[in-house]
C-alpha cells in the first residue's frame, strides 16, 4: 500500500511528541512493508541528522508555531486558515506518489482549514490523526472563520476521512471546530517501544525518593508548578528526594529560579538525552512529575516512564489520564503546586518496598496496554480499511487544487 504522510513538522527537528508520533507511525508502517512518503516543511532540519529510507519532501511553507493563539493579524490570519502554495505542493506530491491513502498530521502552521477542506474533498481516502487541536489558531468569533464557512462549508470531515484520535480531551476541544460524527473517531494512545526500557523494575533505593520531569522546559507543561512544589515541601521540612529535570527549552530562566528558590541540592538539570537513553534513564527514579496544562491532549511521556516503572504524578483530565487508574498505576493530581507537593509527598513517604510494588503496578499497566506493535498494527489496520471502503477517485485532487485557488482570493475578499 501507497501512504503519503503530511506533517507541519517532521523530525529530525520536533516541537514535541506529535512530530515525533508521525515518525514512529511513519517508520513502523515502512517496516510493515507498506510504500511511505511524506511531505512537511524545513522547519528545525538543522537539529540533528536522521535517515530515514523513504523519501521525505521538505517543500511546505510552515509559519511560526505558537501556544499563543489565536491570530489577530490579518495577513499571518490569511496563511493561518489558507496556504495555496501549499496544497498546490500537497497536490503535486499526491500526482507523483498515487497514494492509496494520505494520513495527515499535525497540520497546524500549514494552513490548517484550507488543507484539512481540501482533503475532504479531494477524493482519496484520508486519516485525520489528531494528536492535538490544530484548529486552536483559529479565531472562532471573527469574520474571516466565518465567512471561509460561506465559501468552502464547514470544517467537517466528508465520506471518504476518518479520524483517529489520541484521547477523548483532544477531540473535545477540536469538535468546536470540526463537524466530526462521533462513529468516526477510533483512539490511539500514546505508544511506547517496551524493548527499549527496563525488562523489570530497578529497585528504590533507601535514603529518599527520586523524581524526574521530562518535557518542554515552559510553563504550559508545569516546570514552573514543579519548582514551586519542591520549595514548599523543602520548607516544611522535606529534604530527603531529589528532583532532575531533563529537557530544551527556557532552560536559562529554569536555572535562575532554582537558584532564586534555594533549590540547588535539590533540583538538578540534566540536560537534553536522546529518546532511547532517556527511555532506560527513567528506571532510575520512582516517579515522574508531570503537572502540565489541562488542555494536553496526550503526553507521551507518561507512557514511556510508566513502562520504565516509574510512577506517573500528572494532571488529572489530560490524554493520558485516561489510561491509567489513579491510586493503582499512577497518580492524578489537579494542576497546582499543592496538589503536586501532596503526591510527591505520598511517594516519599513510602517505603522502599511500597515505591517499588507502585513502580511494578505501572510499568505492567503500560505494557500490557500501550505497546507499540498493538497501535501500530491498529493503524496500518485502519489504513487498509478506509483503502478498502473509498474508491479513490485520482483525477479529483488537481482539479479541487485549482478550483481552491479561485474560492480562496473570493474568501480573502470577503473580509
């Protein structure tokens, strides 16, 4: 089978766990025989070096990616909703590569209403993989969504797409954009590759218990909530754990407020590993602290360290909250510094024996219902499905490019 990729951003450059969720479901598929290309822009290519054997078109125009959103300048607001150059592009990749099916992922940054209209109507059989609302740039109340719904109808998804969602939270936020049948969503969570962490538990070590956090250095993913829980236990008197921070990010303003907070001994950054030794370095601690933003659609950190033993402390509600029960296989805290120092609390009070029986309960949790090859196999599942069920119809892309070109300058117009 013939797959086209699409992708706002494809590694080795990432912005987080969407990107690199696109490159794990890109080169499983490969592995499974399938024929995979994929199209993205040139954003952050000169991260690191990554080859992959399938082609890989870094042709997009991608803008600035932001959690500050929406847009109100009307120019970027233009190329947030519509960017012709790039379906254009995206039609000219179908014509060369005849997929039989086109997966697109975060589209955010693209043009995200034009594209996702566009392959509703292009008549080949799309999945719409929703690891993240990427219609969040979009201002509901202005003019400019408003009349797009008058010339190119609704966000919705045609006959011919399906969504695949990574949790019930994203789908939530993303159906105030999307007219989205409620039969039509199957969910995929956040994966991980249980051959590359620990064939069993380490065990806790006397003397303390030892945190770790492992994201995006920012406030939305509650660095800053993480601090303030380590002052607060460290002023009633908690001194016995330890906190190490990995990750990129505002790494500079981490640091001074360590520093300004007296944490020194306390908290430690450990710089930025790749994938595969952060995935082995999380057996070492009994717990990660995760207090990031209400909105998080999945994170997939919580599964990796979960199938390390390491027991997850994260926000009550987000998209992987829904695969762990709290008390048994992880923690769920509501997002605040007392919340979060409450549950490190429980885990530094317990003994050794008690960490570890927590530490065993979610690695198994985490294996037993997020491995890679189950998911994988799902997708590639609903990849020949969809196949199955559309006929493609491979003279209606260049045709629906065309028409876009003229009902996008009558939209522009409008506003």
């Amino acid at each position: 089978m013939k797959i086209l990729f699409i992708s706002n951003v494809f590694p080795p450059g990432f912005i987080g766990g969407y990107e690199l969720g696109a490159f794990d479901a890109a080169c499983e598929l490969n592995k499974r025989g399938h024929e995979v290309a994929v199209i993205t822009s040139d954003y952050f290519t000169d991260d690191a070096s990554e080859l992959v054997d399938f082609p890989v078109e870094r042709s997009l125009a991608c803008n600035a990616i932001s959690h500050d959103f929406p847009i109100r300048d009307r120019a970027a607001e233009v190329k947030t909703y519509m960017d012709w150059g790039n379906i254009r592009k995206i039609d000219s990749a179908i014509t060369r590569h005849q997929p039989d099916v086109i997966i697109a992922f975060n589209i955010a940054g693209i043009g995200s209403a034009g594209l996702q209209s566009y392959l509703r109507d292009c008549g080949l059989p799309v999945i719409l993989y929703v690891m993240d609302n990427f219609f969040g740039e979009i201002a509901k109340d202005s003019k400019a969504y408003s009349e797009f719904k008058r010339v190119f109808g609704p966000l919705s998804l045609g006959t011919r797409s399906r969504v695949i969602a990574m949790s019930r939270n994203v789908m939530r936020e993303i159906e105030q954009y999307i007219d989205c049948p409620r039969s039509s969503v199957s969910y995929i969570p956040g994966w991980i590759d249980t051959t590359k962490v620990p064939s069993e538990v380490r065990q806790s070590a006397e003397g303390g218990a030892k945190f770790v956090f492992c994201s995006r250095i920012a406030p939305h993913k509650g660095i800053n909530l993480v601090l303030e829980a380590c002052s607060q236990l460290s002023k009633s008197g908690q001194k016995d754990f330890q906190v190490d921070v990995y990750g990129s990010g505002l790494v500079t303003d981490f640091r001074q407020q360590v520093k300004f907070l007296g944490l020194n001994s306390i908290v430690t950054y450990k710089g930025s590993l790749p994938k595969e030794k952060m995935l082995d370095a999380f057996g070492n601690y009994d717990a990660l602290v995760f207090p990031t933003w209400e909105r998080e659609a999945y994170g997939f950190v919580v599964s990796e360290a979960a199938a390390a033993g390491c027991i997850p402390i994260m926000t009550d509600g987000i998209g992987a909250s829904e695969w762990f029960i709290d008390g048994e296989d992880c923690l769920k805290i509501k997002r605040s510094a007392e919340a979060l120092s409450s549950a490190m609390r429980d885990v530094i009070k317990a003994t050794p024996a008690e960490r570890t029986q927590r530490r065993n309960a979610a690695m198994s949790s985490a294996k037993r219902n997020l491995s890679t090859p189950r998911w994988m196999a799902e997708l590639e599942q609903q990849c020949l499905t969809i196949a199955e069920e559309v006929e493609a119809d491979r003279a209606r892309p260049r045709s629906v490019a065309a028409s876009y070109l003229g009902l996008g300058e009558l939209w522009k117009e409008s506003f």
